[in-house]
C-alpha cells in the first residue's frame, strides 16, 4: 500500500485510514438499521443472542454513564492519541488492530455526538453480558491483535 510522508517524523499508513473508513462506515450503517429495526421489539438469532436496542451514555459496561460530555472529551483525546500513533502503523497485523481500533473509536464518538441525549447506539445481547455494537467488538478485536503482536515481540509503528 503507498504511502505519503507525515512531517519530518513519519509517514501515513494509508492501510490504517481504509480499515478505519470501513469499520466507521460499517458501524454507521448498522446502528442506523437497528434504531430502525429494533425501536419496538428486540429479535432473537440463536441461543443465547438477541438484538436488542439499547443506549449508552458511559462508556464499556455503562460505566461512567452520568457524566456523557465528560466521557466524550475523554474519549476525543485519547482518539487523538491512537490516531497518532497509529497512522505510523507498521504493516501487516500492526495496520489491522490500529485500523480496528481507530474505527470503532470514532465511529461510537461519531455517534455520541449526533444522538440526542448524547449516547451510543448498541444492539447485540449475548447472554449476560453488556449490550454492544460493531464498533465495540472492532475495539476489542483491535486491541487483542495489536496486544498479540506486541506480547510476541513486534514493533507496532514505524520509528
């Protein structure tokens, strides 16, 4: 994949942006169809999985749910941080986790700041556990690979 240099210190992994852009808009897409679909019933898939719609002012697992314009700065700048970070991604798994998690970052941003109340769209029910959406599984499959690739030894951006 091409790249372009950023400044005198690095260069852009253009590989990072289109995961990103995919994960964003892929996310966009389905929370749309679930505030659509689902505003009236939620719809059983398979043992133990349902779409149910659900609102998240907080952050994973509702924590923080008092405090949305407090949680959306702090999500902004440690966005920011990632996105740094990870447009000097190296290729390969580095690309894709950095890519994952940038997407799933400011797709649910994106989403908390157009909704009224401020809030995040989520709609997958597993069981017990928290209600999510695409963008929350992009973040935690993200952070896994780029945990993997660093527990083996790799470097994640270009020096």
């Amino acid at each position: 994949m091409p790249r372009r240099r950023l400044g005198a210190h690095g260069t852009i992994n253009l590989g990072v942006v289109a995961v990103a852009l995919g994960v964003t808009a892929l996310d966009a897409l389905t929370k749309a169809w679930a505030r659509h679909a689902l505003a009236h019933h939620a719809v059983h898939v398979v043992g133990p999985v349902w779409l149910r719609l659900h609102y998240n002012t907080g952050v994973s697992f509702s924590v923080a749910s008092s405090g949305p314009l407090l949680v959306s700065v702090v999500t902004a700048v440690v966005a920011v941080a990632v996105v740094v970070v990870g447009l000097r991604a190296r290729r390969g798994w580095p690309t894709v986790g950095f890519g994952l998690l940038i997407g799933g970052g400011v797709a649910n941003l994106l989403d908390r700041l157009a909704a009224t109340p401020h809030a995040v769209t989520d709609f997958v029910a597993v069981a017990s556990f928290p209600v999510f959406n695409l963008a929350d599984a992009a973040i935690t499959v993200g952070f896994l690979v780029l945990a993997i690739v660093a527990l083996r030894g790799g470097t994640l951006a270009a020096r």
